[in-house]
C-alpha cells in the first residue's frame, strides 16, 4: 500500500501548548523545519542525536542519548580490514551536564570524567570533537567536520502513533566529511571526496516497548553520490514512513511500508529488503556484527547492527530506477523497554 504523505514546506512545531503532538507537523521535509519541542511525560520522553562516519579504512559513530531519567553516551569505531572493532559507553545519572537541542543544525554535547563529546553545528557545518582517556586502554581524540552542501535535501519526518505517543526522526544523508580520529598513535582520515557522515537525530514521546528495523548507507556510485534511508516494524500502519533515497543530494521519499526478511538465529546470512510495489529490491550482506545489550532496571535494549554491502535496485518513479551495487551500509534488528 502506498501512502500520500503531506510534504511540509513552511516551519513548524512538533508539539501544541499542552505537550500533545500538533496535527500540523505530521507528514515530511526536506529540510529541518521541524522544532520538536517536546515536554512533559516524564520517563516517555527520548532524544538523540547519533553519528556516524563512512571512511575507506574504517568507520567512527559517536551518540549522546537522553532517556529522560539518564543519558547514555557511547563512541565506537570498526576497522574493516581487520574488524578491529571498540565501543565504550557511558551513563549519566539525569544527564547532568548533557544538552540536546529542539532543532536539528544546533550544537549538542554531554560532558562527562571518563568521556566529553561536543557536537558543534550551525547550518552548514557540524564539528565533532571527542575525547576519551580510556579507549581499550588508549587516548581517543576525534576532530571530523561534516558539511552541509547548499542544495542537498535531507529527511525530516513525524510519524504519528497518538496525539501522546508519536516521535520525529531527521535522518541526513551525504554529508562530505573530512578530519580524522586516532586511537593511540593510530589515525584514520577522512576525504570530503570519498567519505560521508550519516545524522540520525530523534526527538519523541515513546512507549515503553518498542521494535524497529533502520538500514542506511551514504556512499558513490560510480560517478553518482547515493544514500539510502530503510525503517520497518515502528512506522508500520502509521501512514508514515522514514523510507528514501537520495541522488545527487535530491530526495525521493517511498511512501509506503518495507519488509526486512533476516535470520533471527544468524544474523549474518544475507538481509533482504523489498515492498509490496517492487519499488524496492535490495539485499544486503554483512561482514560485521554489531551487538550492544543493556540490561540495568527498567531499561532493557538489544541491538544486532550489521556492517556491509547494499545490492539491488530503487525505483524513483515510474520506470526510473537506480542501481545499487557494493553500496557500503548498515542494518539492524532493534528491540527497547526503555
């Protein structure tokens, strides 16, 4: 089935005067017009704001997180020739000394004694500045600058499952990157020409269960730049969906819902992507897996991210298509009481 999803063009707020989702804010941008200031519903209340770096030796991922009750932070990086892989995270009590923003292009930053990480954007660039004493028993230090090129679209969408439950998801595709993070005396560079950053920034009032599938890539293809935003299972039956693609910095959105077919009991045999349509048609196959579990009171989350390569076909419209081939990505199967 596919959906008619209202296209918004003029700035709004996520919320009314009363906290409760405004009607008016449903729907999508292609720009980050969306404010989402959320308030009230103590413990139901989650922002993020995560990143992650597409390099040709490696890739970094950074996250400030904020649970309403806590923060949790947590940085890691993979090195695909080896798949030398560290993750360190970090909680913070009532996310002292953490502060996520109600627009998407605004600076975030949580500072903590074992990690501080500074997000540091305006509306054509953002900073990434990371520093951690104790990485796998190294110093971290992280110094990316990702650029907004002028005309480039981006993901901006509210998806609805009450007028108290609904969440809005800004997922930015294509952003040319350049700095490095080191690790000991090791350094990883990235090139504006070659490597791209992916934003994936939540502000919402959830509920306490929740399942989702997202798969991403940023990456060339041949002489085009490509990304590809995939959401299943918490957008389902909403009327709103998180799914596009993006060529040469313009975006198609999908109005209508995805399968993700995978193997519960073996996460790295290939993952399958696809809808009722045909539109979409994409395999994908891992050569990392990602596994992060909490398991503190009534926070309770695992995740299987996948690392690896996007192959198929996404039909723009009509009998236009893009192929897709050896596209650099991730997947993920995600369940949540939080």
């Amino acid at each position: 089935m596919t959906f008619i999803e209202k296209e918004i063009t003029n700035p709004v707020l996520l919320c009314d005067s009363d906290g409760k989702l405004n009607p008016h804010s449903i729907g999508w941008a292609r720009r980050p017009i969306i404010t989402s200031n959320v308030t009230g519903s103590f413990t139901r209340k989650k922002k993020w704001n995560y990143w992650c770096v597409y390099g040709q030796d490696a890739m970094f991922s950074a996250t400030i997180s904020h649970l309403d009750y806590a923060a949790v932070c947590f940085v890691y990086y993979l090195e695909y020739e080896t798949n030398q892989f560290f993750e360190k995270t970090i909680t913070i009590p009532f996310g002292i000394n953490c502060h996520l923003p109600n627009e998407v292009q605004a600076t975030a930053e949580a500072i903590h004694k074992d990690m501080s990480l500074f997000f540091i954007s305006n509306e054509n660039e953002t900073l990434l500045k990371i520093t951690c004493p104790d990485f796998d028993g190294e110093n971290l230090e992280v110094d990316i600058a990702i650029t907004y090129p002028p005309d480039i679209d981006t993901l901006n969408v509210v998806v609805p499952w009450s007028e108290k439950r609904f969440q809005f998801t800004a997922k930015h595709h294509c952003l040319p990157t350049s700095g490095y993070f080191k690790v000991g005396k090791k350094i990883f560079r990235f090139d504006p020409e070659t490597d791209f950053a992916v934003l994936d920034y939540g502000r919402g009032i959830w509920p306490y269960s929740s399942t989702w599938n997202w798969g991403m890539a940023s990456g060339k293809q041949e002489e085009d730049t490509v990304g590809i935003n995939l959401g299943g299972q918490w957008t389902d039956h909403t009327g709103s969906t998180e799914n596009a693609v993006i060529v040469n910095n313009k975006l198609t959105k999908i109005g209508e819902d995805l399968q993700f077919h995978y193997d519960h009991d073996n996460y790295m045999k290939p993952w399958f992507v696809d809808c009722h349509s045909g539109r979409v048609e994409l395999t994908f196959t891992p050569f990392f897996e990602r596994i992060a579990t909490t398991n503190v009171g009534i926070i309770q989350s695992e995740v299987h991210q996948m690392f690896g390569h996007y192959h198929g076909r996404i039909y723009l419209s009509g009998s236009e298509s893009i192929e897709i081939t050896n596209l650099l990505g991730s997947i993920e199967d995600h369940t949540a009481r939080w």
